[in-house]
C-alpha cells in the first residue's frame, strides 16, 4: 500500500473531525477567492469607466469625487453648475476631440436621467471595449428630441421598452415632483458593465426645456443681476444654488447661459495634452474644477482598499485557524496511534515513512477544503453576478485564474506546516514499548 493511500485511510478512519476541518478550510477559502476576485472586478470595473475622458470640468462648489460620481457613475447629485461660456469656449479649443455636457438633476423610479449628447455614446465604452453606442436595440435619440435611450439595468428595474414613455422627476435622492413633459424610448442599450446601464439619457437641450422650474431660473436671473449690479460688472455665471439646471424654453438660450451646466466630458486629441490643459484650465478660470477621472478613481481605490484587506485578512484568518485546528487533531490523534505507528514500524515503515504519512495527511485535509472551497467560492460569485452587474456596473470575473492556483497553494502550504509538528511527534514513539500488550 503506498503512504498516499495510507494517509487516506487515516484521513477515512476519523469521518466527523475530518469533514469538520475540510467544511472549516472550504469556508475560508470560499471567503478569500470571493473577496480577491471581487476587489479586482471592482478595481477593474472603476478604472474601466474612468477612462473614457481625459478630464471632466465640474463645479467649484463640490469636490472632485462629487463631480466623478454624478458623471460618471450616477451616484448623488451635481453639486452646483458651471457657466456656460465654458462649454463655448471647449467647443472652440482645437485641443478638445470631444467636448460631453451633462445636465443632472432628474430622475424616473431612482434611476438617474442624463442630459447629455450623442457624443456621449462614442467617447465612452463599455467592459468589452465598444462604444456604449454599439448594439442599442432601436437608435440614438435625435439632438433637440423628446427621447431617451435607456441603460439595461434601468430598463430592466423601471420596466421602459421601446416606445414607452414616461415623465421625469424632479430631484434624485430627493424626489419633489414630477413634470409634465412625456419622454419617448427610442433605444435600449445593451449591458455595457458600466455605470452607463443604470442611467436614462436624453438629449441635454429639451432637458432644458423641462417646465415647473421658471420661479427658480427667474429668481437666479434676478439675483445674479443684482450682484452684478452691486460689483458694477455685467451679469455673469454661476451656481443654482439647489435649483435645478434646466429651464421652460429650449430655444432661448439665455436659459442655457443662466442655468449652466453640472459638468463637461472632455476627450483630448492627445492624452498627452491633459496635464498642461488641465493645468491652464485651473490658472485662467476660477468658475470650474478641471479633474482628472483615473486620479480620482485611484485615490478613491486606495481609501476602499484597506476596507477590502481588514475583510481578506479575516477571511485568511479563517483558513488559519482551521489550519491549527488541523494541527491540533492530528498531533491529538498520534497518542491513540501510538501503535498504528509502532507496527507500521515493524513492519519495516521507516521514520521517515511515518512522517511523510502524518504530513500527507493535513495536505489532503486542506487540499479537499480548499477544492471545495474554491467551487463555493465560484458558484457565490456566478450566483450574484447579475446582482452585481445589474445594481452596480461590476463585472464579476467568476472564471477560474491564477488567483485561485495563488490561493491553493496557500492552503497546500499551511497544511505542511499544520502537520510538521504531529510528524515530528509521530518520528518519536517509542516502537518497543508500544508493541508491547495494552495491558503491560
């Protein structure tokens, strides 16, 4: 019989503690391959939608991870606006390939309505690195239009389809009211695994012409004109101050000019321009904040990340103590195997026979586990990828990878150390004594 098979009888001979240890390790490596695979889907899935624009002009008065969020993941609200004469002074800057408007501020069923252009749909792409443009069931919507192309997530959580149509709300985290313009669906998108799934767009100049929010656009006008009069200059630019960034008539583009913008989408000609555009941006105007999305995303990463290790290192912690427990069982069991060992002795095993069969052991104890455990994992992971995918533009990578050799080998590594101690306490029985009757 070889020691493999030896130490599979013995791993056999103890069903209870033997299952017990494999269902402890299996559990920790579930939690570990879940955790390691998500934080790289994560990581992955943020940086992905970050890389669409070179920078993105936000409002002064949030910061930039206010401006990131709102743009381009459609998390919170705009926190102010910017004037307008900066979208017409991008649009005219030979540098700028493509110059995005968003215009936030209206929601229908919690999901996130984006004034915006169809540029949109070619400066940013999808996990599979086509322009969200490509495959929309039904077409884009026409510049000036009352429709909307809407995101697969949203489709699917607010029940829009082409040809429905729907009125927007005011507000996002906050809902006041709804207005009383009805939008057509023109075009589903298909699941991009970005952010871009959840959202509703619609043509960012009819947004301006949204009704219910005159008082308010009158009231800034007002304001504004009595500031400038106050300072001597001419009315200019600035914040809503809670209002929104839209008003009753598309056409009169004094609407525009008063209420600004939530922020631009910038795509350079060259990636190699941003750093110096970004910083003559931020020298030459104070009415905006130039960001950089991937600087964003990395601190916000960095922040994130050490939640995600304090998470793995409890999940390794897990596999570690199942480790000792291991350790504990078998250097136990040696004592009741004192004469297991004392006629495998005599029958001619050698020392190291014995310990190699004790190690074998605790590798296949973990090595079970964790097999099953990384199964676990994968099933947990494949069972809440559309969760996932659906709710927060994740993709979850439920593929088997190095990442789960990395793991197991791990474990195959604490097992050796788990069954050195019970192998060296089994290389010490006396053979003699222990073959003597039980009784002597």
């Amino acid at each position: 019989m070889s020691l493999l098979a030896l130490a599979w009888r013995s791993v056999r001979g103890r069903p209870l503690a033997s299952a017990l240890t494999i269902v402890a390790v299996a559990l920790g490596a579930a939690l570990v391959i879940s955790l390691l695979s998500l934080r790289a889907s994560t990581r992955r899935s943020f940086l992905e939608a970050a890389r669409g624009y070179d920078a993105i002009l936000g409002p002064t008065e949030g910061s930039p991870l206010d401006t990131v969020l709102s743009t381009l993941f459609h998390v919170g609200e705009s926190k102010g606006t910017i004037p307008f004469s900066t979208w017409e002074a991008v649009q005219k800057d030979p540098r700028v390939a493509l110059a995005v408007p968003y215009a936030l501020g209206d929601s229908f069923r919690g999901r996130h309505i984006v004034g915006t252009s169809a540029d949109l749909f070619r400066a940013l792409s999808g996990a599979d690195g086509k322009p969200l443009g490509e495959g929309i069931v039904g077409a884009l919507f026409e510049e000036g239009s009352y429709e909307a192309v809407v995101g697969s997530a949203a489709a699917a959580s607010t029940g829009l389809r082409r040809g429905s149509q729907f009125r927007a709300a005011h507000g996002v985290e906050v809902v006041t009211h709804e207005h009383e313009e009805l939008w057509t669906v023109v075009g589903i998108m298909r699941p991009t695994g970005t952010p871009a799934d959840r959202a509703i767009f619609i043509p960012w100049k009819t947004f301006y012409s949204i009704g219910g929010h005159e008082e308010g656009a009158e009231a800034l006008r007002a304001r504004r004109a009595a500031q400038a009069a106050a300072d001597g200059e001419p009315e200019g630019d600035g914040d809503h101050d809670g209002e929104h960034d839209h008003e009753h008539e598309a056409d009169d583009p004094s609407a525009e000019q008063t209420l600004g913008m939530s922020a631009i989408g910038i795509r350079l000609v060259s990636p190699g321009l941003r750093i110096a555009y970004i910083a003559e941006l931020r020298q030459d105007r104070d009415d905006v904040d130039p960001v950089q999305p991937l600087e964003v995303i990395h601190d916000l990463l960095q922040v994130v990340g050490s939640v995600d290790q304090v998470f793995e290192l409890l999940a390794w912690a897990v596999v570690i103590v199942s480790g000792l427990g291991i350790l504990v069982g078998l250097y136990n069991t040696i004592h009741g195997r004192r004469r297991e060992i004392a006629i495998l002795r005599a029958l001619g095993a050698r020392a190291r026979h014995v310990f190699v069969v004790i190690v074998l052991e605790a590798l296949l104890l973990v090595l079970a586990g964790g097999i099953l455990g990384l199964v676990l994992g994968h099933f947990a992971l494949a069972a809440a990828a559309p969760e996932l995918l659906r709710e927060y533009a994740i993709r979850a990578d439920i593929a088997p990878g190095l990442r789960d050799v990395a793991v197991l080998g791990a474990l195959l590594g604490l097992g050796l150390l788990a069954g050195l101690l019970p192998a060296l306490r089994g290389l010490r029985t006396p053979v003699a004594r222990n073959l003597q009757p039980q009784d002597a």
